[in-house]
C-alpha cells in the first residue's frame, strides 16, 4: 500500500485528488502525520469516518521501529538505533544541551568515504537514505519530548553518512522539516557536516537557505589529511577551505570547521600554526574535538592541558575556536558504534 508518511503537502495533495478527495485535505493529513503523530487514519477526526476509511484502504502510514535505545549516565545523551521497513537499521541521536534539544541525524546506512577515525565507515555504505526516513529520525525523537512538552530545538546532519553524496533527498528533507506544516525548524537550526565534498558545498551555497555548513576538516595539509580522509586525494585542503570560504561569503553564515585532535598527530604547535593560516580572515571558527582513544591504531587523547594549548594558539592567531564539549561517552555516542555491534551480531542489513 501507498505510504504516505514523509510526502509534502502538494504530495499528499496529489494523492487525495487521484481518490477524488479535495486536495486540501493534504494539510490536514499532513498536519495529522508531522504535528500530532497519528500513525493511523482513524485518529484523524476532521476527516469524515467515510474519507478515513476510503483513506485506508489506499494509503498507509508506515514508520521506523525503535530497536534498541541508550541513556547516558548522566541522562543527557540518549541514543536510538531505528529499523525502516526493509531491515536496514541506523542511529539518532538525542542531545539535551544546555541552550536546547539537539538532534544528530543519520543521511546514509554506513558511509563510503573512509575517515580513518570514523566507526560508521566501517562495513561501508549500504544505501542512502529517503527524505521520508530522515524525517522519521527527526520526527521519532520530537514525538518522544512532545510528551515532555519539549521539542527538537536544532538538528545537525552528523551522523552516518555524507549528506552531499545524498544531496537530493537531503535538501527534500531541510525543505520539509521547515515547512510550517512539519516541524517549522528554522534553517539557522540547521548543521549540515561534509567530509568535504567540494560540488555538494557549491551547490547548497546557491540554494538560498541559511543553514549553517560544518567542514571535517582534521588536519592543515593535504599529506596529513590524505592518511586521515581518503576524500582528500579528489578535494584537497586548499580546495576545501575556498569552497568553506566562498559558502560563507555567499550566505554570510559562519562555517564550521571540525577537527578531531589526534595527540602527537595533528595536534602540534605547527599544526595550530598552520590551521590558523588557513582560516585567518575568514568567517569562520574551528571545533576541536578531543579523540575517543582507537586502540587499533595507537591513537591516544591529548590531555586537557595539550588541548587547552592548542585552542590558545589558535586565537592567539586569530582563529576562534571552541573544544566541543563531549557527551555520551558511555553509551558510544560516536556515530556508527551501535549499528556495527549490531551486525556484527548478525542482526543486521547486510545480510
Ligand atoms: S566521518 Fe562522516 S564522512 Fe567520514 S566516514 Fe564517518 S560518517 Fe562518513
């Protein structure tokens, strides 16, 4: 049967004007499905008990399974592992921050680029996502704090997968989440992270929507960024930095460069040095995020001093920067963690 969850409203329109129902009917279905989480037609009592049922029996309203979920310690950071109908499963995650609900959004099953620091990568892509299924991330966890009378204040796509190598669907999905008839989130609540994909970074440069753009950035120079992301080899640093550059000149948006401190790595005085020389000037601030240690590769943590050292020097050149405070440590909040035990268990979508 036709599902009918994650359509728009012109969508959803089209639809009932096939069934010879009027086509504002749409918003109200719409409104039903996005704002008041009815999983069935017969809650949706401005529609006549006639319509429901001819709705029924064309049309369902299919949703993700939650199937597994975690709760950090500290209550903070909860974790939600949600299964589409075809078996392919991937995470969310919830962040209560302190200025609001923050949710990190999956756009692929796995991810194919190869961040060498990156568990999601690991068993590579298995497919992109639809802007349905996003939608379905995103509206899972709003439905859970309505009930709490709260509700997801910001969204950053950051989770599983390149949202430029998703693009189409992606933008369906920011297009969407902002209608008034959806969530109505603004787009200045919006991150969109890329590993660096120069022609996706263009393009929604030209798309006319404030979001704000994050750059995995993760090292100064392409030899050391080549060992860290494969993607450097077709899009190297100086390539990245005009597209970030050029993005922020368009849409007068800050962009976000992420760097992952590696200690002994890239966490040197010439790599702050060099870091700085690429941002100065520009719009822009670095976020640097200490490494959860990967014992298979040696890699360690500085300490919190080596850290603090390497922010200093960073504004001391002019570069503003901010140490992403960490959460969900013990719950494995870094993407891809729960999806992997769980085909490694064999429980998985690669079967
Ligand atoms: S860091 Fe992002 S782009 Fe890189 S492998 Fe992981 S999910 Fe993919």
């Amino acid at each position: 049967m036709d599902n009918l969850f994650g359509l728009t409203v012109e969508a959803l329109g089209e639809k009932c004007v096939a069934l010879n129902i009027p086509a504002y009917r749409g918003k109200q279905i719409a409104e039903w499905m996005y704002r008041k989480g009815a999983a069935s037609f017969d809650v949706m009592t401005n529609l006549s008990k006639a319509l429901r049922a001819d709705m029924a029996r064309s049309f369902s309203i299919v949703r993700a399974k939650c199937v597994e979920r975690w709760d950090s310690s500290d209550g903070k950071t909860s974790k939600f592992l949600l299964e589409f109908p075809d078996g392919v499963a991937v995470e969310t995650v919830l962040m209560r921050q302190p200025y609001g609900n923050s949710v990190c959004i999956s756009t692929q099953a796995g991810c194919a680029m190869g961040c060498a620091f990156c568990a999601s990568t690991l068993h590579g892509v298995t497919r992109n996502l639809t802007a349905r299924e996003m939608l379905d991330e995103v509206l899972f966890i709003d439905e859970m704090l309505r009930i709490e009378e709260q509700k997801v204040d910001t969204m950053v796509l950051m989770g599983s997968g390149e949202p430029m190598m998703n693009y189409e669907n992606v933008l369906t999905f920011l297009r969407l989440v902002h209608a008034p008839y959806c969530l109505n989130m603004g787009y200045r609540n919006v991150s969109v992270s890329t590993s660096g994909i120069v022609p996706g970074i263009e393009r929604l440069a030209e798309e006319g929507l404030p979001v704000t753009l994050s750059i995995s950035l993760h090292a100064p120079d392409d030899e050391l960024r080549s060992t860290l992301m494969p993607i450097n080899q077709k899009y190297g640093v100086c390539e990245v930095v005009a597209a970030g550059r050029a993005y922020a000149e368009k849409t007068k948006r800050r962009v976000t460069y992420e760097y992952i401190l590696i200690r002994g790595v890239n966490d040197r005085e010439k790599d702050a040095k060099a870091l700085a020389a690429l941002l100065r000037g520009q719009l822009a601030n670095v976020n640097l995020i200490p490494i959860n240690p990967v014992v298979e590769r040696n890699w360690a943590r500085p300490t919190t001093e080596e850290i603090q050292k390497f922010c200093r020097a960073l504004e001391r050149l002019h570069v503003a920067a901010t140490v992403r405070q960490e959460m969900g440590a013990d719950i494995q909040a870094a993407c891809g963690q729960l999806r992997n035990r769980r085909l490694e268990e064999g429980g998985g979508d690669f079967d």
